[in-house]
C-alpha cells in the first residue's frame, strides 16, 4: 500500500524556467499574478447545508489557461497516497467515494470528522509551504505559484487548481497520522475535507483519536469543525461512509436508494411516451441524471444494473433539427477562430471542437437513421478544423 505524497517531475530553478514548463510567457504570468481578484475571477454565493453562504469563483480566461498548465504540467506528476480520495487524477473506480467506503468494509464503529470551510483556512501562506516543502521549488517561484492559485489570500472553490491544493494540503502530517492509526488497527480515510476512521471493535472509544487529529490539524492551521464530529457504532441501523453501506465486504447501496433509482427512470419512461418529448433539451438533462444514478449501482456491482440500464437505452434521447443548427453554427465559429490558433489550439477552441463532434456522433443515434448521410458531411467538414501541432 502506498502512503507517500510524491512528486515525481523534475525542479524548477527560477520563475524563467517555470514559464519554460508552463510554456507560457514570463510577462504573462507576471502580469496574472499581480492582477486584483476581480479580474482573475467571477464568484457568485450558493448556500451551504447549514445556511451560511459559500464563495464559488470561476477563472477569467487568462487565469484559467495558466491554472490549467499547472495542473496539468505540475500536479499531474504527483503519487498519491492509497488513503486519499476525490479530486485527484485516476481512473474512475480507484479514487472515488465507492472505493473510499471499500475501505471501510465490515467496520462496526466509524468516526466522522470534517474540516471546518477546508478551502477558506487553506491560505496562500500554506499554498506557498506546499510549493516549496512538497514540489521543492524556490520562494520566488513558489510565491508567484501560491498568488497564481489564490484569491483573497486562500484557496477558491472553483479554481481548477483548488481541488488539487486541497488534496496535497495536508502532505507534511497525514502518512504519519495514517500509520499511527493503522498501529491501533484503525483504518484512515480522507475524501477532500471529510476524514473518515473506522475500525473492527465496535466499542472503540474514539476520545484520543479524535485529540491526536485535531491537534495535527490545528498545528497546520485546518480547524476541526466540533459540529459535525459523529461516531456510528454498528447495530439495527447499517453503517454507512458516504451514504454508502459499508456492513457487508462489497459497498452497497440501502433498498431505499435503489428504490429511489427505479422512481426516477419510472418517472422518465412516462415523458418519454410523450409525443416528441425525447427530442426536448430538457429530456436530456433528466435523462443525463437517470444515467448518473444507474451509473452509481454499476460501481457497486448492484443487480438491478443491468436491467436498468437496458430500460435507460430504450428511452435515449432523440436528435432533432436543433441539433443540426447547433452543428453548423458551431462550425462557423470554429472556422472564425482556427486561424488565430497556434499550435494544438486553445481550450476553449478545442472545447468548442470535441462538443461539435459529439454532436454529430449523438445526430447518428437517431432511430431512423434520418440524419446519417447529413452526419458524415457534418463531419467531414468539421475534421478540416482538426487542432495538430504545426
């Protein structure tokens, strides 16, 4: 089992040889760093569970290129540790919420502890220590790094480095946590902000663990929120990390969430009846999120998958004439922009390019085959605006 944070890629000598890597211009990410927040970012407040707002900020186009570089030329050289999930560059069954309670199996006490506003107490001060303790990098790079990543001196929900940050926050203290709670037979998880120790006694007093991680997050400045700290011992009711039940050795799913499941692809099969209603954009939002919950039985390897699935596909939603528009406007706009590329093209052009093509591909879904000949000149016209590097 791994239960290092590693860096794998190569040092970065000075903020030259960071633009270099980035593949950017120094000028431009001199000037990103000092821009004010307003112009990095638009935010806008969504209400969290306890009523208090939260901040979620979206990149400008010029923070979201740079921050994109770093995720992709920096934090993807990162191994992570086995104990840590969500967020973080994997295949879809290894690090995510089903694998996390996998971990927890058969467990008949489970301490749940969560990291007060986890994002708002990363600060910049502790972006930076992560740049240069974890990657290695000197101050000056490391400082130009943290203002790249911040906004209001923390880490902003939304940022596309932020869930990254957050998942490597906690690098200096947690292999050590981990292996000092594997020595009491405890099993450590971490999902983002959400700590989760199980363990096999059901009547595990959990008082000291509960000090030791509040005292590793305190010397990090990452309070524990007391609110929401919750021990489940195993009885009448199953157990569940992740609202996933974890009292059998595979993860399962109650009756009632499965239940839940089998109501919502009721409920589309009845509009799907409809006249043209599978045509609709909104059909396909609804069907999109019956397609996510079927999804979640298949990863738990639930029975009813299968059949489900089989009904989901006999009620998919159909192509029309708007999607046909939406080709050939798209198409336009590709054609506008392509000279203006360099290179493999910006994101937002090849964004633009790969949705076109999926939209061609879903023209061909239709029952009738109606739009296949007006897909593959659709096609042949949009590949002519293929990035490659030149």
């Amino acid at each position: 089992m791994n239960t290092k944070f590693e860096f794998l890629g190569s040092p970065i000598k000075d903020i030259d040889h960071l633009a270099e890597i980035l593949d950017l211009d120094i000028n431009d990410i001199l000037f990103a760093a000092q821009l004010d927040d307003a112009d990095r970012y638009t935010s806008r407040s969504i209400a969290k569970p306890d009523g208090r707002e939260r901040i979620v900020y979206n990149p400008k186009p010029i923070f979201r290129k740079i921050q994109r570089r770093i995720k992709n030329r920096l934090f993807t050289q990162i191994s992570w540790p086995d104990f840590v999930f969500g967020s973080i560059p994997a295949d879809e069954k290894s690090h995510d919420f089903i694998e996390c309670a996998q971990q927890h199996c058969l467990a008949q006490s489970v301490l749940k502890l969560d990291i007060e506003d986890f994002f708002d107490n990363i600060t910049m001060r502790l972006v930076q220590d992560i740049f240069e303790d974890f990657f290695h990098y000197p101050e000056d790079v490391s400082e130009i790094l943290a203002q790249l990543c911040c906004v209001d001196l923390k880490v902003p929900q939304g940022g596309i480095t932020s869930s990254y940050l957050a998942s490597i926050a906690l690098f200096s203290l947690e292999e050590k946590l981990f292996l000092r709670l594997k020595s009491k037979k405890l099993t450590y998880t971490r999902y983002v902000d959400d700590i989760t120790i199980s363990s096999k006694n059901r009547d595990f007093n959990y008082e000291s663990i509960i000090n030791i991680v509040e005292n590793l997050l305190n010397s990090i400045n990452l309070p524990l929120n007391k609110k929401k700290i919750e021990v489940n011992r195993f009885s009448s009711t199953p157990l569940k990390v992740h609202n996933i039940r974890i009292d059998f050795k595979e993860p399962k799913y109650d009756k009632s969430e499965v239940k839940n499941i089998r109501a919502a692809i009721h409920r589309l099969s009845e509009l799907a009846k409809k006249p043209n209603h599978r045509t609709h954009y909104f059909y396909r939002i609804d069907f999109n999120r019956c397609q996510g919950l079927v999804s979640k039985l298949r990863r738990v390897n639930h029975p009813s998958y299968l059949k489900l699935q089989d009904r989901l596909n006999k009620i998919a939603p159909i192509p029309n004439n708007a999607d046909v528009k939406y080709i050939k406007d798209s198409i336009i706009e590709l054609i506008k922009y392509f000279p203006q590329q360099k290179g493999e093209g910006s994101y937002v052009y090849n964004k633009r390019f790969f949705k076109t093509q999926s939209r061609i591909g879903f023209l061909k879904s239709h029952p009738k085959k109606i739009y296949n000949d007006l897909a593959v000149q659709l096609n042949t016209e949009l590949q002519l605006y293929r990035m490659r590097e030149k």
